[in-house]
C-alpha cells in the first residue's frame, strides 16, 4: 500500500458508514424542510384567506380555496428534527478511539435507522400527493 491509499483509508469502516449516511441525511434535510414549510404555508396558512391588494387604483380580493391535501405535518416534522439529530450524531465519531467500535457501530446503525426512516417519509409523502391528484 503506499503512503496515499494509508492516508486515504485511514477511518474503519464505521466511520465510513457514519459519515455516509450523514451525507445522505444532509442531503435529505433541506428537501424536508422545504416540504413542510411550503406544505404549511399553502394548506393551513392560507386556506380560506382573503388576501386583498390594489391594483391601479381599484382593490381587488382573492378568496385562497381550501385544498384537501392530506399531509402528515407531525411525521415530516419528526423526520426533519430525525435527520438533524443524525448529522450531529455522526461528528464526534471519528474523534473516537479504536476501542470504541461498538460505540461506533452503534452510532452508524441509528443514524441509517433514522435515515430510512425520513426517506420512507419522503416517499409516502410524494405517493400520498400523487394519490391525491387523481
């Protein structure tokens, strides 16, 4: 091996893991974030509003419909706070000493629980979102 794959390899395999799925799961997060923000302001933010604003001098007021879009605002929550928790996890895990592998494991293995966790989240929010179109 010379001294360049050594320096590359240098985490075991835990470690990969971990900041894998970190990866994954920053990846992730803005996505769901985006979802719930935008989900919340357009279903419970403004439904039945009356925005009203001027135009050349005349007032004109749009009544916002009520959308029965189902969404599962708790769930999407709980995979944003889910996914925030797994990145922070994962930092401290390369700061870890060799002896500590099971530690290391286990740290990896919640953090792809979570993972999977939020990213089946994403999907059934997206079919739910489909199934309610037709």
């Amino acid at each position: 091996m010379t001294e360049k794959e050594k320096a590359k390899s240098c985490g075991d395999g835990w470690e990969k893991l971990s900041s894998t799925v970190s990866s994954f799961s920053l990846s992730l997060l803005p996505t769901m974030l985006f979802i719930l923000i935008m989900s919340y302001i357009l279903v419970v933010g403004l439904q039945n509003a009356e925005i009203t604003f001027t135009v050349q001098g005349q007032e004109v007021t749009v009544n916002y419909p009520e959308i029965p879009v189902p969404i599962d605002y708790s769930a999407i929550r709980n995979a944003v706070m889910y996914l925030f928790v797994a990145v922070v996890m994962g930092l401290p895990v390369p700061l870890l000493s060799e002896g500590k592998k099971l530690l290391k494991a286990a740290i990896a293995l919640v953090q792809a629980g979570i993972f999977v966790y939020a990213l089946y989240i994403f999907v059934s929010m997206i079919i739910q979102f489909a199934n309610a179109l037709t």
